[in-house]
C-alpha cells in the first residue's frame, strides 16, 4: 500500500472525531478506575503545600523543569487554553518549585509545569511557591499534585513510574507517588518497557486511552515483526497531524491487521503415565517420565514395605541393569 493511502480506510471517519469530548470523563471508565483513588485527599496534600506561604513572582528564565518527566507533547490544545486564560484572567494557581539542587540561583519545578511554560510564552514571571524539599518530597508532590488534578492520561503515568524507576526509585516511593498498587505498578512498567519510546512519544498522551487497551498493543510490539509496520505507519503522510488518540487508534488497528497477532503459547502435553498392579491388587503403582525424571508412585497395603524393599535394593537393580545393557551392546 503507498505511504500516502496508508490511513486513508480509517482517516475519514477519525478526523471527525472530537478530540477531548469525553475527556473529563476519563478517569472514570474501565481499568482506570482503580487509577483514582483518594482523590479528595490528594488535592488537599498539594493545597497544604501551597496555603499560608509567601507567594513571589519568578522570573521564567531561571526556572528548569523537574529532573523526572510527567508529560508527552501532543496536548497542545489543552494548553493553548490554559494560556489564554492567563493571559486574559491572570494565573490564579501558584506553581511549586524548589531551589535547584545543583544550580545555585536557578530554581526547578516540582508541579506546574505547564503555568511556567504559558507564562514563559507570555513572556511574564510565573506566580510560585518556593520550598526546600528533596527528591522524594519532589517525586511525591509532582506525582500526588497530577493524580488530584487527575490530567495524566495511562501513558504519562507508565511513563513516569518507569522514569523514578530508570532513576533508582525504590517502588513503595513510585506507588505512593501515583497512589497505585504493585499490581498496577508492575503492569504500567511493563507497557512503559515494552513499546518502544519512539511510538509511545509518537503517539502522545493519548487522553481517552485506558491501560486495556495499551496492554493489548503491549502485545503486539512485543512481536518484532510488528515494529517494523508500526514505524511504516508512523512515516505515512498525514499521520503526525492527527490527535494522540486517532494516532493510538490507527497504530493499533493497522498493526493488528497487518502485523503478527501473538500467539497464546499452548501448554504442553502431560507426559503419559501407566499403571501397574500386582499381589490381586496388594500393590499399585502409577509410573511415568517428567521431563529428564522418571517418577514411581506406590499405593495399596504392600506399598510402604515394598518401596522400602527397593531402595534396599537399588544397588543391585542397578548392576543387573548396567550388565543387561552390556549384554544387549554386545550381542
């Protein structure tokens, strides 16, 4: 198929997508439901950290953005908003920062990327606290402050959690800072490890996407075959101007319909087992090979006295089987 037909089947109707018009509603469907928890409790942690301090202006120049990334490009929309309304009704919500660990006189973010990025465009100072903390208070503000204001979509959290984790974070820090569980914890890392960083910065945040279904395109990169489509249709004509969802959607269709489904890995067969008897059933055993091993197992009246019969024995059952062998070799 040429490059520039590559997403004409599904561009049509996609383009006529609202991006964002179920948005709000996205933390409340499917697996991310177990996403949002406390979310009440949260928005008051980032409160507490922001009431009864001295709120000052910061110069955006010296401001650097926090040493761990929460955030895939691709919402430009959402922002374009947010820097229309400070423009026109000022920035209401003051940023958290703290002095930068390294660089005396510069500051970092630790929530409030996006307000220091619209005031930087605006070319105005970003309103801001300003505490000393470090970088777990940090990893624990930003990813609680995210969680409460419930904007991160799936991938930005797996993103995040795989980042502190790159970082040497211990996973009780990454849990409490994204207030998931191990199991949720493990499975973000998995998808995050999985699909190559090229795509998943290709796609963007993807806001309307739930872990099912990255899990499921987890899936189907863990096929190399597979890799090779999903970057033929990153480089289609056209695909870089879609919105992350409509991007997500094509990759996954596309590659599920033109790559390598994986295949369930079929269990294998149980080795065939016998049974014998003997005394009119004074004696039973079940005998058969597992893998390298060969397994007896004994039942009935005479089992215990028998099978202490032959490990009395196993020596000489063992001569008489080397010299039959021997004897077989030779004849």
């Amino acid at each position: 198929m040429a490059r520039k037909d590559l997403l004409k089947s599904v561009m049509g109707d996609a383009s006529q997508a609202k991006p964002g018009a179920e948005r709000s509603s996205y933390a409340m469907r499917g697996a991310s439901k177990s996403m949002k928890v406390s979310i009440d409790s949260l928005a008051e942690n980032s409160k507490r950290l922001l009431e009864g301090e001295t709120i000052v202006e910061i110069d955006t120049g010296l401001i650097d953005a926090s040493f761990v990334n929460d955030r895939l490009s691709g919402d430009d929309e959402a922002f374009e908003e947010l820097k229309r309304s400070i423009s026109t009704s000022g920035q209401d919500t003051p940023v958290l920062l703290r002095p930068h660990p390294e660089s005396t006189g510069r500051y970092m973010v630790v929530f409030g990327h996006r307000r220091v990025r619209a005031a930087r465009a605006l070319g105005r100072p970003v309103r801001a606290v300003v505490k000393d903390m470090d970088d777990v208070a940090h990893i624990l503000a930003q990813g609680q402050e995210n969680t409460a204001r419930a904007d991160l979509s799936f991938i930005e959290k797996a993103l995040f959690a795989k980042n502190l984790r790159d970082l040497g974070q211990e996973k009780d820090v990454i849990q409490q800072a994204l207030t998931i569980d191990g199991t949720l914890l493990s499975r973000m890392l998995s998808v995050a490890s999985t699909v190559p960083s090229h795509l998943i910065e290709a796609i963007g945040p993807a806001k309307q996407i739930g872990r099912d279904r990255w899990e499921d395109f987890k899936k189907l990169m863990a096929e190399k075959a597979n890799l090779k489509v999903a970057d033929r249709i990153l480089g289609s004509e056209g695909f870089d101007q879609l919105d992350s969802d409509t991007k997500f959607e094509i990759l996954h269709s596309k590659v599920a319909e033109a790559g390598r489904v994986p295949k369930r890995r079929s269990a294998k067969a149980a080795p065939a087992k016998r049974t014998w008897t003997a005394g009119e059933g004074r004696i039973k055993g079940v005998i058969g090979r597992a893998g390298r091993a060969y397994n007896i197992s004994l039942t009935s009246k005479d089992s215990a006295a028998f099978g202490e019969f032959l490990s009395e024995n196993l020596d000489d059952l063992y001569a008489e089987f080397l010299r039959k062998t021997e004897e077989t070799s030779t004849s």
